[in-house]
C-alpha cells in the first residue's frame, strides 16, 4: 500500500536544502493553496530556486517509473513543499483530483514529536513515522494526513503527484 524508498545522498544534501527552504522570501513561491489552520498546506515554486532539489525530484521520478512499471519519459511529476511548524497539521486529504498515478512525500526535515503520516483504508487507520532522507509513495486515491507536529523546529517535506507524461 505504501511504498518506502531511502534517498541514499540525504545526508549531504538535506541540511542545505532545509536551511534555503527556510530562508525563502514569500515572493519565491509561485503559488500558494490549500489554507487551512492558518497556514498553506502547500508551496509552489521553480526548483531551480534550491539547491540539491533536482536530485531528489530526479530520484522520485525514477523511483516512480519503476513502481509504476513505465519508462521515466512517459511520466510528469509536480511538486510543491511543506512546512509544518509547532502546532500544525495537514487534513484529511486524498490526491485523486487530476490523472495522478502515484503521490509520494519526502522528508527533508524531521525533528522529533513531527506528527505521523496517516492513511485510511478499508476502515483501518495506519500510521507511519516519517524520516528524514524517505520517500513513502503511494495510491492518489487513499485518504491520509498529518498528525499535530509539536517541536519548536519545523518539519519540512516534498509532496509529489505523478501522472502521465
């Protein structure tokens, strides 16, 4: 149901990519959605603007591909960052709105006390403690949300959508 990948290079490049994220000027993001609780739950930007971004989204494409048994060229992967600061969550949501094929998140920063990934399904709620360097991907269609994140440090993780190319 959910996949788990290890990003192995997240260790050099993680530290430096939260730190760009975190200074970000509001006018970096091209759009902003979701509002909820007082904050967007998602952050569009160019991923030019940080570095060591384009590795991560190339392993998430190509991860993709294999999970979804397609060649990467007939895939197209959009992204958008989150920053979760003490006391917020993410909603219940699902990702089936377009011709999304697979969602995935990666975590780029995880304090303790982050919340935990949660997906609905058959009834059933299970739970996973997100890591920093893991991709989990997943159905677009399976409910899930984040839990209150409670540490004074923000988490910062990478959603993606996958569709057709």
């Amino acid at each position: 149901m959910v996949h788990l990948h290890e990003y192995t290079e997240y260790r050099s490049v993680n530290p430096g990519l939260a730190q760009a994220i975190l200074e970000l000027p509001a006018a970096s993001f091209s759009r902003r959605s979701h509002f909820f609780h007082g904050r967007y739950e998602n952050l569009y930007l160019d991923a030019d603007k940080l570095p060591g971004l384009q590795s991560i989204l190339a392993c998430a494409l190509a991860k993709s591909a294999e999970l979804l048994q397609r060649p990467v060229e007939a895939l197209k992967l959009g992204f958008w960052l989150n920053i979760m600061r003490q006391g917020d969550i993410t909603t219940l949501h699902s990702h089936d709105d377009d011709d999304e094929l697979l969602s995935a998140v990666y975590y780029v920063q995880v304090p303790a006390h982050s919340g935990l990934f949660r997906w609905h399904h058959a009834g059933v709620v299970h739970e996973i403690e997100p890591v920093a360097g893991r991709f989990m991907f997943f159905d677009p269609a399976i409910p899930h949300e984040v839990t209150e994140h409670q540490n004074s440090i923000p988490r910062i993780s990478i959603g993606f959508n996958i569709g057709p190319g």
